[in-house]
C-alpha cells in the first residue's frame, strides 16, 4: 500500500501483518534504547487541523524512535489562517519533499483528497467521523494481546457511534476479522444505514453488554453535534455510562476500552476507568506508539521499493 487511509483498503493479511511488526516494537519501546532505524533519512510531517494528545504525540515518537526527522506543524499558527486552503498548504509542504505526511482533519474525505494530490506516503490520523485507522489496529493489538485472538469476540461499542470515526473503523476491522459487534446507544447517536453494516443494535446497556467479550466506550462529540441529541447529561450517564454495575451483565473477563480523550462522570466512571483489573485504557495508549512504527515502517518500504531502480516512479 502506498498510503493509509482507512480500514476500508486493508485486507485481513494486512490487518495481523501490521500487528505482528507491532508486537516487535512494543518489544523495543519497553527497552531503555528504544533506537531503531526503519525510517532513517526519511521526513515526517505531522498536521493536525483538530486536537490531539494521543495521535499526535504517538505519531511524533514512533518517526523519532524510528530515526525519522520528524516535524509537527502548529496548524493554528500556520497560513490556513490568512486563508491558504487544505490543499495548498499540503502542496507547499509536498514541495519541501516529505517522505511522510501524518494528516487530521474536521472534514471526512479530506485526507483522501489531499493524499491524491501529494507525491509522499499519507496516513490518516482521524478525518471527521469517516476513518481513523490507527486507533482501530491499536485496539486489535489490545484486543488481541488481551484475550489471545482477534476472531470470535463479542464486542460491544457504546455511546455515540454516530459522531466517531473511531467506531466506524473499528466496525470494518472487527467485521473483517469476523467478530460479532454490537452498537449501543441512543436512537440519536446511531448513524443512519448502521442496521446494514453487520452489527446487532441496542438502545439498553443490559441488553447490549450481556456476555461481552470487550466494551468499547465513546466520548460524546459534542464538536460534531448540531444540536441536542441528548436529554442532559446525567440522563445520559444514567442510561448509558459504564459503571461497575451495568459492566456485570457483560463476561466475567471482559475487557474495558476507550479510545481517549475520556470524560468521567459522563460516557464511564472514572473508578472503572483507573481499575487496572478490568480496564486498558492506558495500554491502548502504549499500543498507539508500536502500531504507528508499524504502519510507517511498512509504508517505508513501499517507498524505498518505489524510488529503487525498476521500482514505480514516486
Ligand atoms: N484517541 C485519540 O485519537 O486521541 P487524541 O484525540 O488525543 O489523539
């Protein structure tokens, strides 16, 4: 692949290659030298046109870690603001010959657009509520690590599904890797046409959490909210926040995920989340880095395969 963009685009093959170079550099960081030279020579540019901690923060040491010089671009202080559209800017920036570009943005499409235009290696790091394909390889990691496989699980997504690029990718890779998946939420924050992409959904956290293998929880995003999709917040938390209570009607051993940024006291308790028995919030996060080194090492190749004599013209 010369990007990624998606999901959508990966093959199961592709899916557990990505996860089995991941594992060798979960690996590596638990070392002291965490050096390693996969993208040595190569520039890394990361813009992000939304906020991000985790992303952003992974994506910068997983170029660096990898050898690669890496540059984050301050989006708010750049010419987007006097007016330079998406694609111009990607084009100034191509012109400086980037090997690889790490792109966020508000718009769904907008990574895919810029990715045809530019002549380095793209991959999306969250474009609107279409994709945001490295969080859905780091939950597999998690999920695979955690319970031993990645096939055969009954993982149930809560929350907002409608708003989140997260759910929608992590829906194609747990189908793809033949799960059973479950949506839960209120009638409002269930995107429309969800009945035909092969879940089951659910408006009753009891109902959708019985004999779950992995709950996933989601943050309200109210920034792609128009209006009122929820009676109040303590409704909301009332019928749809994970506590320890609702959590007993899914598997004794059942794993709880959250992508981040969480907000306690509204989609999860904040006991649970920092319950270490059940919770693995934070080794989601230690996933991030591995899966990001895997996915530009691997697209690394593909460039350095391109540019060789024979090779396809970049
Ligand atoms: N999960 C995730 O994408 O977090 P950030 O928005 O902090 O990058």
């Amino acid at each position: 692949h010369r990007h990624l963009l998606g999901i959508e685009g990966l093959s199961r093959e592709d899916i557990e290659s990505i996860l089995d170079l991941a594992e060798t550099y979960v690996t590596l960081n638990r070392q002291t030298d965490k050096r390693a030279d996969a993208l040595n020579g190569l520039t890394q540019i990361n813009m992000f046109f939304e906020a991000s901690t985790r992303t952003q923060a992974s994506f910068e040491l997983a170029g660096k870690r990898l050898g690669a010089a890496v540059m984050n671009m301050s989006m708010a202080q750049s010419s987007v603001k006097k007016g330079e559209t998406l694609i111009d800017t990607a084009m100034t920036l191509n012109a400086m010959h980037p090997d690889l570009l790490v792109v966020r943005h508000s718009s769904s499409g907008a990574v895919n657009l810029l990715a045809s235009k530019v002549n380095c290696a793209v991959l999306n790091a969250g474009d609107g509520r279409h994709e945001h394909p490295t969080q859905a390889l780091l939950d597999a990691l998690t999920i695979r690590r955690r319970k031993g496989r990645l096939s055969r699980l009954t993982v149930a997504i809560c929350g907002d599904i409608a708003h989140s690029r997260v759910a929608r990718s992590n829906m194609i890779l747990l189908g793809r890797m033949e799960n059973r998946v479950r949506l839960i939420g209120p009638p409002t924050l269930i995107p429309p046409g969800a009945d035909r992409m092969g879940v089951e959904i659910f408006d009753d956290m009891a109902k959708g959490l019985e004999g779950a293998d992995v709950v996933m929880m989601l943050r309200l995003q109210k920034e792609r909210m128009d209006g009122a999709l929820i009676p109040s917040m303590r409704e909301y938390y009332h019928r749809f926040g994970l506590d320890a209570e609702k959590l007993a009607a899914a598997k004794p051993d059942a794993i709880v995920m959250h992508p981040g940024p969480m907000n306690r006291g509204v989609e999860i308790d904040g006991l649970l989340a920092d319950d270490i028995n059940v919770s693995v919030i934070q080794e989601q996060v230690e996933m991030g880095v591995a899966v990001r080194m895997a996915a530009m090492d691997l697209l690394a190749r593909n460039l350095r395969a391109r540019n060789e004599p024979g090779g396809a013209a970049r």
